[in-house]
C-alpha cells in the first residue's frame, strides 16, 4: 500500500485556485498533507489535502519537506 499522509518537517508552498485566482499557502512545519493523486515521481505537480482544501505540492518539496506520516 502505497503512502499516503506526510508530515511536513520544513515550511513549503502548496497552491490552489479554490478562490477563481491562483493562491499560494505557506503550509507550516508540522501539518499533515494527503496525497490525492499520482506518485512522487519527477517534478510535477500533485494533489494533496491539507486542512481540508485541495491543494497542489511539487512532488520535489514533498520529497525534500515531509516524512512519510503512515
């Protein structure tokens, strides 16, 4: 089963347009993300739940800012 929830362990940027224009969050040492879609493979973009939003996270910061939480 592949991994799902992450720990962010440094502070990184996660983007949504949850609001009609393009808005970056900070997303705090701490926080709890979901993966929603696709692997952490390349440098992409990908889904993930935080706080409730969806919200996109480059796959490089999830790699680099987050420990696995499962």
């Amino acid at each position: 089963m592949p991994i799902r929830k992450y720990r962010i362990v440094e502070p990184t940027i996660a983007m949504s347009d949850d609001t009609g224009r393009g808005v970056a969050y900070t997303i705090l040492a701490g926080a709890m993300v979901e993966l929603q879609s696709g692997p952490l493979d390349g440098n992409k973009l990908v889904e993930v739940k935080w706080e409730g939003k969806s919200v996109l996270m480059f796959t490089q910061d999830l790699r680099q800012r987050a420990e696995p939480a499962d």
